[in-house]
C-alpha cells in the first residue's frame, strides 16, 4: 500500500533543525521547556526563586522555526515576549532517568527563543487555565542549528543573552542555571518518556520584554550559537470563503 493509498492526504513530514557540521538533519519529535529555571527571572515574574521542583510545559513541533529569520507578528496578543533558552537537543531518551544518567541523553545544544503571548499566559494563570495558547502558537519557537556535544562540549557557564535592535535586553549565565540540564531531564523523564528527537528549552533569565513588527533579535550563547530573526507586520488574514 502506498503512502498515497494510506493517507487521506499528505501526511507532514518531521520539523527538523540543521546540524553544525553535518548535512544530515535533526528530526524533531517533542519541545518541552521549563517554566522558570533561572532564579532573576522568577523573581520578576513575581514568583519564588527557591528550588522547587521545575515545572514543564510544551510546545506543537512544528512550532519550531530553524535558523529564526522573518516572522509576522502573531495574532491575538500586543505583548509578544522574547525569551533566550539553552535548548537540549537528545538523540536517546527513556523513563524514570537519574541525572547521573542524563548526560547521554543529550546530543547537542541550540539557542532557543521562547516566543511567548505574555497577556494570554497573565490571563491564563489568573484563571487557572492550560497555557497551550500563549506558549505553543505558531512559530512561537525560533531555534539555532544543533552544535553536536563532540564539537562543543557540554557548556554549564558561559554568556547566554538576547538583543532588539542591537540593544541587550537579557544577560546572563549559564551558570545561574537553578536546575541543570540534567536534574532538569530526569525531573521531566518522572512525567514522560523522553525520546531521540526531543527538544528541552531549559528556561530564561530576566530581562524579558516586548518585540514589536519591525524589531530585529539576535540571541546567543556562548559556546553554543546564535539565532537571529525580525518580526513583520501581522499576516493579513484571509477572508473567510462563502460557498
Ligand atoms: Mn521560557
């Protein structure tokens, strides 16, 4: 039976991310981020900046968006926010993980932009609602080429920061990191099975703020890469069609 014969139509095929070095792609399957990893940023999002255990929330894969570039501002919100990850790219997986075993999960890092509708996720939390729809939006997930751990090692300090328009806006370190890449993956693999293919955005620092159409972003981290876009005018919306 052919594919054709299978499917209704056209089954997608894997959102993928370039690798430094390689012309072979990284299949994506899962992004999950953390919800608050860096103790400055809880902290102005008016939360406590103790070790509680981290919090997860996840993202469509298809939102992610390889090598950033242009984008059109996204409907549904005025508060589009920027938000600079280390992202954990895994090449295996597994339940139930200690951390001691979580290094051999990860195949490489990206810098990751968590795109975020800030007043939707304000109104989300208020009510008590999921945040599907100020956090896993179309393209809400701007993401660098993988650097593979072989060439660039497993980076725990370092800058990691994110400008608009050439002005900084977040600067931190790696370092300040509340839980680690790997506490981070075992907490998550006590709630899900991970897998080759998935995406961890560890969380942001402080210094999150508004994008508008127009702007220009460049995030970095040191050791790791780079992703830069700008944001367009929002997308006209088609008309709705009346048969
Ligand atoms: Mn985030």
């Amino acid at each position: 039976m052919t594919d054709c014969e299978r499917y209704v139509f056209d089954r997608a095929s894997r959102p993928t991310l370039p690798v430094v070095g390689l012309t072979g792609l990284f299949p994506v399957r899962r992004v999950y981020c953390v919800g608050r990893n860096y103790a400055s940023h809880a902290r102005e999002m008016g939360g406590d900046p103790d070790r509680e255990a981290p919090f997860f929330f996840s993202k469509p894969a298809d939102a992610v968006v390889p090598m950033g570039g242009a984008m059109p501002y996204p409907p549904a919100t005025h508060e589009l926010h920027h938000e600079v990850e280390l992202v954990l790219a895994l090449d295996a997986g597994g339940a139930s993980l200690a951390p001691e075993r979580c290094r051999d999960l990860i195949y490489g890092y990206a810098v990751g932009v968590d795109l975020t509708r800030r007043q939707l996720q304000r109104e989300a939390k208020a009510a008590g609602r999921p945040w599907d729809m100020a956090k896993g939006f179309d393209r809400s997930a701007p993401c660098s080429a993988v650097a593979r751990f072989q060439d660039v090692g497993h980076p725990r300090s370092g800058a990691i920061g994110l400008s608009v328009n050439d002005e900084v806006r977040q600067a931190a370190d790696l370092a300040d990191l509340v839980w680690s890449p790997e506490e981070t993956l075992s907490h998550l693999s006590q709630l899900v099975e991970l897998a080759a293919g998935d995406l961890v955005f560890t969380g942001t620092p402080a210094g999150v703020g508004p994008m508008l159409p127009g702007d220009r972003y460049r995030a970095w981290i040191e050791g790791v890469g780079e992703v830069e876009g700008r944001v367009l005018p929002p997308m006209e919306q088609p008309a709705a069609t009346v048969s």
